[in-house]
C-alpha cells in the first residue's frame, strides 16, 4: 500500500439520518472523522410520502464546506439505501420529489405485475427478492398513474446517483445500486432489458452503468464557486450502503464467511463470485446484490434491532429512560431458552408496545408469558439470535459451502450479548467489524479509485488494523437455544 497521505470524504446517507465522514489515510492506517450529521425525514404531502432531496443535496453542501474548513479532501464518495430515484427532464432539472420507498402506492403491484411477467421468472432475470418497494414496481406505478412524467423524463437516477449528477452533472448508475431495482441482470451487470420491456417502461430513461471504483465526475465549476472550494473527483463509490459496508468487512482469507449488517435490519448474507438464482432461493427470498470488485453479496433482509429500539421508545413514554447497555444489562439478568418469538412477524413489524406483542405472542403459541421487561427483552434476544441461524442455515444450503465465521457490522458490535448469542445460536465464532463499517467502505472504494490502494483485499487489511475486533466464540453450556427454537417452531407452525 501507499504510504502517501489521502483524505477522502464520505457521504453514508440512512434512511433517518446523514452524515459526512473525512477518512484521513497515512502510514498505512485510516481514521474516520465525522464533520456533519443530519437528519433525513420523509415529508407527507397530500397522502403520500417524500424525500426532500433538495433539503439533503444542501446538507451535501454543507458538509463539502465543513470538509474543507477541516483541512480539505482529495475525493468524494456518496452511498445511500436502495430503490429510490429521481427523474431528469432533458433540461438537467428535476421532475417532482422522489418518493419514499415506505410510501403505500406500490400496494399489491408484484400480484399485479404478475400478469405481464410471471414473479418466477421475474426472480430468475433479477435475483431480486419481490417486494413491492422496488424499483421496477414503483416506475410500473409511475407509468400507469403519471405516464407524463416517464414521457418527460430523459433520465432515471437512484438516490446516490442523483445526488452525484446534482454534484457533477453527469448522468449514469452505479452498478452496485442498480442491482436493488429488480431491473438489472445479475450475470451481465447490465440493464434487463426484458423485465424492461415487460413493464412497458421507456428503454431510453435508463443510464448507462458506472463501474464501481471510477470516476463519475468532477465536482462543478458552480459547486466550487459557491462553496470556495477545488475541484475534486466524485468516485462511484458501491452507491448502495449495504455493499458499501460489505466491502468493510475485515476478512483477511479467501475463506467462506457470512456477515451481518445490523441495524433497524439486519442484512444477513455471504459473498460469491457469481450468483445463486434458483427456485429455491425465491422460495426462501434471498436476494443477489452486486458488490465490489464483481462480488455478489447473497443475502436476506431480516428484522435486527427494530424490537429493541420500539420497546425502548415505549418505555420511554412511560417514563423508563433506559439506554441500550441499560436494555443489555436487564436481558443478561433474565434467565434463557425459555421463550421465543417468530421477529419477522406481522404482528412486530409496525410501531407499538413490543412488550405487549411479545407476551401475546408467547400466550398465543402455549409458551411462558414473559414475567417482566428483562424476560421480554432475553426472549427478543435469543429469537434474534436464532432467526440468524435460520438464515445461516438457508444460506448455506442455497450456496453448497460451509461459512468458518461471520462478521457482525454497524450497530450491532455494541451489544455484546446479542454478538454472544448469535454465536451460540449458529456455533461458529462471530467477529466484530466496525460500527462505521458503511463509512469504512466508502472510503476504501475511494483509496483503491486512486490507487492508493490495491485492491479489496488490502483494503480489508487496513480496515483491520484501524478497528479494535472481539471475537465471540460459541458458549457449549448454550447449545440447547437453537434445539428448544427449532420445537416450538415445528409445534407452532
């Protein structure tokens, strides 16, 4: 690696919040310094739900004036979450507020849709889970309900690809983006152009690909005169968070490995080389997303520490202050394997009093009714624990390989039982990356464009020496947690 220094600014757009990282690189080693955070709320307007994009492109801009009051960066880079985008007229403006993917409009489309591709084949051309926030369904809704706006539209662009085209002008999708539309083809790294077809949609508005790792643009002459600042490359980072993270994982092997992106939803999955799309990986809706350096992350979208976060707000309410380690510590408290609950539920999935759920759940499927908030939280904890092992074990199966470890990334580092028992739960030893990991890899994507780096190797062996990892081996006085979910499940279902 290069021993040259090199900051890079990394723009890690959630669904709740922004943020505005300097990576500063030098001796060998990479330090993050968040400059700007920010919060990203949908705005509701006559029924429907929207992102203000022009309200975060100016956060963008203060966090590009920030930067450079803190010493100034060599590069940018710009991720954000998947499926949303925005429409360009062919005079570089935009068409209306893109919508937010929670927005109901796309109610029922993929039953609907099934009349002008069948959902099997639509999994077989995408390697996509189905799921009615995707791309492809929101621009079909687009076309029955505001056709003027495809008729006017020169381009579509996804949210970090917007946002780099307002930065730069230039109009094409990042590849790692791309593949969360359901409208791109896994093996090729192109556009489908017969899911394309199918849907009716203008072949015209789709963008050229952006390989991952180059150039899109340099940052405008009008941006520069506004904030004061030298024109620098804006790099077509992996512009989908998720495999931004990815790339973070400190995996120092070739070895098989399964990781677990863990927020508000944990992304549970493993990399390949190629994709994995068959009738069983539909049945089991596991998706095929395009990472870096032409890996494919196989993974599945399951609920993380939602259940957490809507008990603690309802405590409170209550007026329980508890913070998280507070959480921790009562789970610890409480006494396991004694009740579980199915987190990818319905009946979890929206806002509400989760201890009230979870001992409904419990009365309802013949188990202990939990006795008070800690036995809540350790049942959310071990059913949390075990619904990764589901995923492990199907994950497994679809790809015929054996994972030696898995990597816990984001939020989830901090919580030392959940990394513990996730271990326990799926028997191999869980290793921790970084809380930042979204930032991390953003910001190494950047190094490797400038061939400050090599290659995605070395990149996770810097990575690695800048974090402090634990390693949670498997506890054998625990190995009944997963038998006791396994026979309630098989009873309850």
């Amino acid at each position: 690696m290069s021993t040259k220094k090199r900051t890079a600014l990394a723009f890690d757009f959630g669904a709740s919040s922004g943020r505005a990282v300097l990576a500063h690189y030098e001796n060998e080693s990479l330090r993050l310094e968040e400059i700007h955070r920010f919060p990203n709320q949908p705005v509701s307007y006559h029924g429907h739900l929207y992102w203000d994009v022009l309200g975060l492109f100016q956060e963008i801009k203060n966090g590009i004036r920030k930067a450079s009051q803190n010493g100034g960066f060599d590069s940018i880079g710009i991720d954000t979450w998947g499926v949303d985008y925005g429409l360009i007229d062919k005079h570089g403006a935009l068409l209306g507020n893109p919508y937010h993917y929670r927005d109901t409009r796309t109610a029922g489309l993929p039953e609907k849709s099934a009349e002008l591709i069948p959902p099997e084949k639509l999994y077989m051309l995408t390697g996509n889970q189905i799921l009615n926030i995707n791309t492809a369904f929101q621009l079909l809704e687009q076309k029955q309900n505001a056709p003027e706006l495809l008729e006017n539209a020169q381009a579509f662009l996804l949210m970090p690809d917007l946002f780099a085209y307002l930065l730069t002008g230039d109009i094409s999708s990042e590849l790692s983006i791309a593949g969360t539309t359901q409208l791109c083809n896994p093996y090729s790294g192109g556009w489908s152009g017969e899911v394309i077809k199918a849907f009716g949609l203008p072949e015209h508005i789709f963008p050229a690909m952006a390989q991952t790792g180059t150039v899109k643009g340099m940052l405008s002459e009008e941006i520069c005169q506004e904030l004061g600042v030298p024109s620098v490359p804006v790099i077509a980072v992996c512009g989908h968070d998720t495999q931004c993270a990815s790339a973070s994982i400190p995996a120092l092997d070739r070895k098989p490995f399964a990781f677990i992106s863990c927020g508000t939803w944990a992304l549970f999955g493993t990399e390949l080389k190629k994709p994995v799309i068959n009738a069983e990986s539909a049945s089991l809706g596991i998706s095929n997303e395009i990472g870096f350096e032409n890996t494919v992350t196989f993974l599945k979208n399951i609920t993380g520490t939602w259940l957490l976060q809507e008990l603690r707000r309802t405590l409170k309410n209550q007026g329980k202050d508890y913070s998280y380690a507070d959480l921790e510590k009562m789970a610890v408290s409480a006494e396991g394997c004694q009740r579980f609950i199915d987190v990818d539920a319905p009946a979890f999935s929206t806002p509400g009093d989760m201890a009230v759920r979870v001992r409904d759940w419990c009365s309802e499927s013949g188990q202990p009714v939990p006795a008070d908030i800690p036995d809540v939280l350790r049942c959310i904890y071990e059913s949390l624990a075990c619904r990764f092992r589901d995923a492990l074990d199907e994950i497994q199966h679809c790809t015929n390989q054996k994972c030696e470890k898995i990597y816990m990334l984001g939020g989830g580092v901090k919580d030392r039982l959940l990394c513990q028992l996730t271990a326990d739960a799926c028997r191999i030893p869980v290793c921790t990356g970084s809380e930042e990991a979204t930032a991390y890899g953003n910001a190494v994507i950047q190094l490797i464009a400038s061939g400050t780096v090599p290659d995605l190797l070395e990149a996770r062996w810097l990575i690695a020496k800048s974090i402090k990892s634990k390693t949670y081996m498997p506890n054998i006085q625990n190995t009944g947690m997963y038998e006791n979910y396994q026979k309630l499940f098989k009873s309850y279902k």
